[in-house]
C-alpha cells in the first residue's frame, strides 16, 4: 500500500534518525489544533482516572502494596472525586505518567514559542 512505501522511504531517506527527520520537516508549514484547557481536564478525569483507573493501576504497578502508597501519601485517594482530583492534581501529575501527559500544559510539548 502507499502507506507502508511512504514508512519505508521515511526510513531510507532518514535512515532511522529522528533528528534528520525533524530537520527535514522544518521547511514544512505546521499546525497545531488546541482543546480548551477546562474540556481537557474534565476529559482526562472521566478516561484516565474513571473510565481506565489510572492512578490505582499505577500504585498496583509501581508500589509493593496499597499501604505503601498510602504511608507515602496519606492524602491521595486512589479514586479520587472529580473536586479531590483537581485540588490535588500535580501530585497525580507526580506519581502518574498518564496523567501528566493527559494534563499538562500543551507548551511541553509544543515549546513556549508559538510563531
């Protein structure tokens, strides 16, 4: 298909070198399409930490048992309210990858220089 022919000629013109890449890619026009910051937040509550149980999939990952976390952390609940959840957002954002990225500041990942 075209589109497996167009990752093969990335790859040959580029020879796996994401630095090359971007350097091509600078002579290209790029957009960037933001969410409202609100809407994404209340996004990220209602899939990350309801709909996929982020933050206790993370503490059943990453810490030896609930205990643990909670010795460490004696004022984060595991499923937190939506109130419960903003309030103490960048502790989440601290111990939990899915939810930093999903709650971020866009200018990490775009850079503070928008022109």
């Amino acid at each position: 298909s075209d589109h497996k022919n167009y990752k093969a000629h990335i790859r040959k013109s580029f020879n796996n070198s994401s630095h090359a890449f971007f350097e091509a890619a600078r002579a290209y026009w790029c957009f960037t399409i933001l969410r409202d910051p609100v809407s994404r937040l209340m996004s990220a509550y209602g899939n990350r930490v309801q709909h996929h149980n982020d933050i206790q999939n993370y503490v059943e990952r990453s810490y030896e048992s609930r205990t643990k976390f909670r010795l460490r952390y004696p004022f984060l609940n595991l499923h937190p309210s939506a109130n419960e959840f903003y309030e103490n957002l960048a502790f989440y954002q601290s111990i939990c990858y899915s939810i930093w990225h999903h709650t971020v500041s866009v200018s990490q990942f775009l850079g503070s220089d928008l022109t």
